[in-house]
C-alpha cells in the first residue's frame, strides 16, 4: 500500500485520538451542563451531550446515525484503497474519516456524542465535528480552485 493512503489512517487515527481524549477529560473533569469561560462572553467549553446530528436535529436517530456513519467509513475506505489522491484530498478525507469515526465511537458506547466546543453565536461542538466540516470545506475549495467550465 502506497504511503498516501497509510498516511490518511494515520491522520484519522490521530484525529480520533485526540477527540476520543479530549471528550474523555471533558466527561472527567466538567460536570454535564457546566460552562466554563476562556474568553468571556465569546469562547466557552461546555459539556452538553447530543443524541441527534448537527444542532441537535433528529434526537431519535441513533441507530440511523450508527449506520450512515459505518457505510460512511466503508464508503470512504473503499476509495481510499481503490484511488489515488493528492496531498491536498488526502488530508481532507484522513479529516473527515477521523472526526465520523470519533463521533461514531461515542454513539456505539455511550449512546451520544459529546459536545463541548461553545462559541456562544453557534451550537456546541467537538473536535471531531471541526475536523469532518474543515475536510469537507477543503475538498470544496479545492475543487472550486481547480474546476475547468467545459470546452464547447
């Protein structure tokens, strides 16, 4: 196997690495609910759980999530091992299969993710949702930059 796609399960290994422990020490060391100031009235660590998606939507679809986020996996692994892709797409979609796989890893054993990043002006988040949004606003850069309008 090429070093390109070792290194994109290197980098989402990292990636689920540092959620994983991050949410660890949050579920440790702040009480649910509890927010703790690091920039008064704009950056806050807050420990909320999510039993939904994004925003809190679809509270009831656990087990949905579960499933889209396992074919997510599958689907991302089989392109990884079936193409090649540039430094650029390789980060991002190491980024993306990361931040699936931590908040994957939450749903199955704890029933919910666990959220904590708050900004106050937007919902409460973790290191894994940073990562699959920065992937994700990556590759649509990306392909923005280097998109050629057909020739007639």
């Amino acid at each position: 196997m090429e070093i390109k796609k070792i290194s994109v399960f290197i980098l989402a290994l990292i990636i689920v690495i540092i959620d994983q422990c991050s949410k660890w020490l949050i579920r440790q060391k702040i009480p649910l609910n509890k927010s703790i100031p690091i920039i008064d009235k704009f950056v806050y660590i807050t420990h909320v759980t999510n039993v939904g998606a994004a925003f809190g939507m679809f509270p009831n679809g656990k087990l949905f999530f579960i499933l889209i986020s396992t074919i997510s996996i599958a689907a991302i692994t089989i392109l990884i091992l079936k193409f090649s892709f540039n430094l650029i797409l390789t980060i991002s979609i190491g980024l993306i299969l990361g931040g699936i796989s931590g908040n994957l890893i939450d749903r199955i054993f704890l029933g919910s993710v666990t959220d904590f990043i708050d900004l106050k002006f937007f919902s409460v988040f973790n290191i894994a949702d940073s990562s699959i949004t920065i992937g994700t606003i990556i590759i649509l850069l990306y392909y923005i930059a280097t998109w050629k309008k057909p020739s007639k």
